[in-house]
C-alpha cells in the first residue's frame, strides 16, 4: 500500500504482548511502511526469547523501498531497565510515554502518516507518579484539541461512543445536547475526511430501555437526543434514532449504516467485540492526526509465549494506512 510517509507504531508497554505482536507483524510481511517506535534491544530480547529472526535497521527518514520490507524499520527509545516478561517495572512508565511523544510529535509534523499503539498498562504509569488515564485523553492533551471521540471498528460495522469511561451513574448527566452535538460533528467530519464516507448515515442509540418508552423510563431522549437529531436531520444529515439499543445491532439497521452511536461504552462495544473480537480496531476520531490501535490490552500473561495473536494490531495497521490514503485523497 503506497503512503506518503510511514506509519508510526508504538510497541506499547515493555512487559506485555506489544513487542511479541509487533514482531509477529513483521514475520507476516507488511502491506504498508511501518516505524516502530521502542526499544531495539527490547525487540531483540523477545525475538530471541520467541525464537524468531529479526534484522532491526535504524530509521532516519529513509524512503521506503521493496528491501525495506527485509527489516524492522526502529527509532529507538532507550528502556530506563531491563524488561522481563509479564513483570510490570515502574521505572519504564517514562518510556512508554516518551515512545508515544516522538509517534505523536512525528505525525503532527508530516514526518509519519499516522500512529498505531499497541497496549499500555495504564496503572504501572500512575504508579510511577504520572498522571495517566490512558491513550486517549494523553493524545488529546498532546494534540491540544477540546473533544475526541472513541470508536471501535470492525469488518461489520462501526461503533462510536458519546462517553467512555464512565461509571454507570455518571453516564446520564454527562450527556447533554452540546456534547452529543460535538460527538456527531467530529463523527460525521471523519467519516467524510478519514473513511471517504460521503453523506454518512448513522444510527443513534438511545440511553434508556426501549429508547426511554415515549418518556416513561426516562426523559433524555425527548429533552437532549432528539432536539439534536432533529437539527441534523433539517441540514440533510442521514441520522437515525433515537433507537432501542437491544434491537439497534441488527441487519435491518446495519446494512444501511455507515456507524453506530452509542451512549455508554458498554452499550455498543461487547456487541462489537462479540461479533469481532481480535478483528476490531480503536480508533481516535477529532484528533488532527490518525490514530488507531488494538482492541484488547497488554496480556502479561501471554508476552514471551509466543502464543499472543497479532490479528488485532493488524487490523490496526491496515486501518490506519486506508485512512491515510482517505485523507490524502480528499486534500
């Protein structure tokens, strides 16, 4: 797949599977230039411990040939220790940032045409002493944007969410009509730039049972997500709801959406992963750059087995390099 510059993929956290799947993703052959960015003596080490040839090359910006396929392409960040396998070590919470600083900074700067990160352990970076809630809210700190939107996507279908890591009782009053407005319009805006999705249609999920059964079990769809809906439908955009969640993930919704909005992450995403688990990508959606990533965490339990499976993290791949030649071709 011809992009303008590589992508870059961060190897996520030391301790987990990300160094065995990226591995694994050069063993299969790459459809599109990748920059890994890690540690290159870390890839070593777990090669070795998986049993696997590797040729690291350090990348300094070099076009991308057919040779380059021979080699793992690394910039390479330095651990503050050595890494055994499924051990989490606090002392390389840095690193994991600083892996993703020099991906981020690179895609803002043209130098690489998106960024795929694979699984970070978010509590090992708190214990460190750095405030950390994840990818997500990290990149949109570093992208110096208002809101992103959180979007999972698979070969049936995609699901994007109006609010993520919520507990159940803080999800109601999180949702009002200018959040709502600002997820549809990030929503609708990358599915255009980042999908070549021209007139999106897209199905909206009510928050209560049976979309709150004309306010009898609930009030949010007649006084916030319907107004807004209302706005849309009068500009000629195609959405649909609100719609009962326990009947919206059916054919006769789907086969006509270009994607699904949520309310609640659990809401959308175990229908999602039911139906695609290890073939679902995350994807960041109102970031200036592309960004995806794997639909599962760090399996410390998996790391050096070689039982790991990089099914996901190629799927990511390959989203990522489609949505870059989307982007490219509407500029």
């Amino acid at each position: 797949m011809s992009l303008v510059a590589p992508l870059a993929l961060t190897l996520g956290e030391p301790a987990g599977i990300g160094p065995d799947i990226a591995i694994q993703l050069v063993q299969k052959g790459l459809e599109c230039p990748v920059v890994f960015v890690g540690s290159s003596v870390l890839l070593e080490q777990r090669a070795q411990q998986l049993g696997l040839r590797l040729r690291i090359k350090q990348w300094q910006g070099e076009l991308f040939s057919d040779s380059a396929a021979e080699h793992m392409w690394v910039v390479d960040v330095a651990l503050a220790e050595d890494v055994t396998p499924g051990e989490l070590n606090e002392r390389n919470a840095a690193y994991v940032l600083k892996c993703l600083d020099v991906a981020i900074e690179g895609s803002i700067s043209g130098q690489f045409s998106g960024l795929v990160t694979a699984p970070v352990h978010k509590g090992i970076v708190n214990d460190a002493g750095i405030a950390f809630s994840g990818h997500t809210e990290y990149l949109q700190e570093k992208c110096a944007v208002e809101r992103v939107v959180m979007m999972l996507a698979s070969p049936a279908m995609r699901v994007a969410l109006v609010t993520t890591h919520l507990p159940l009782k803080g999800v109601a009053e999180s949702i009002n009509q200018e959040r709502l407005t600002q997820v549809l319009d990030i929503l609708i805006n990358d599915l255009e730039q980042k999908f070549g999705c021209q007139n999106p249609a897209i199905l909206v999920a009510g928050l209560n049972p049976h979309a709150g059964e004309s306010g009898h079990m609930g009030r949010e769809e007649i006084d916030v997500i319907e107004p807004v809906l209302a706005g849309y439908r009068q500009r000629g955009i195609e959405v649909s709801g609100p719609l009962p969640a326990d009947t919206l993930f059916t054919p006769k919704y789907l086969e006509h959406a270009d994607a699904v909005l949520a309310m609640y992450h659990d809401q959308g995403l175990p229908v999602l992963k039911y139906q695609s688990f290890g073939e679902a990508v995350n994807i960041t959606l109102g970031l200036p750059i592309i960004r995806t990533s794997v639909d599962h965490g760090t399996a410390l339990d998996l790391a050096g087995t070689g039982r790991a499976n990089s099914g996901s993290l190629q799927c990511a791949v390959a989203t990522a390099a489609e949505m870059a030649l989307a982007m490219s071709q509407a500029s």
